[in-house]
C-alpha cells in the first residue's frame, strides 16, 4: 500500500541514522541532511542517481535539505563521503 506524504514526512514507518562512510542498503522514501553532507552514491533499484537529485555531486548538501526519491520510487541505498542524514523508512 502506497504512503501518503503525510506518513513519509512524520517517518510514519521509522528512521535509521546514517553517519558513516558505509554503504547503508535499505529501502526509503527520502532523507533528510542533519549537517553539511556529500554524498557518494545514491541508489534506486541498485542503480546510482546521484546526478538526477544533486546537481554538483562533489559540494556538500546543506543541512536541513529533504530529498525524495521521484516516481513514487524508493532509494535502494546511500553512501557519504562525510556528514549525517536521517533515512525516512
């Protein structure tokens, strides 16, 4: 059964935290930055999409940036290069 927004934004169905440099596979629905955060991939169907959702890959997001897959999508995983984001499950 498909989510509306208002259970993706309230992380109607929980969170994990992400603050290493490990490749976190997890099916989300978005990610919301904690800090100034670059990203080195960013997968849906285990494909990476970096580009499609960051238009200058090498320069950190800033905190407080939510992104959200497109397509009614989910991301399949993310890796940092450095910083912390907060996956909405």
């Amino acid at each position: 059964m498909a989510e509306s927004q208002l259970e993706t934004m309230s992380a109607f169905q929980g969170t994990y935290i992400v603050n290493d440099t490990t490749d976190a596979v997890k099916d989300f629905d978005g990610l919301l930055v904690l800090e100034d955060t670059v990203f080195t991939t960013l997968k849906v169907g285990g494909v990476d999409q970096l580009s499609s959702y960051i238009s200058t890959t090498a320069t950190a997001v800033k905190a407080g940036a939510f992104i959200r897959p497109t397509g009614g999508d989910k991301f399949s995983s993310v890796q940092l290069t450095s910083g912390s984001v907060i996956l909405i499950l």
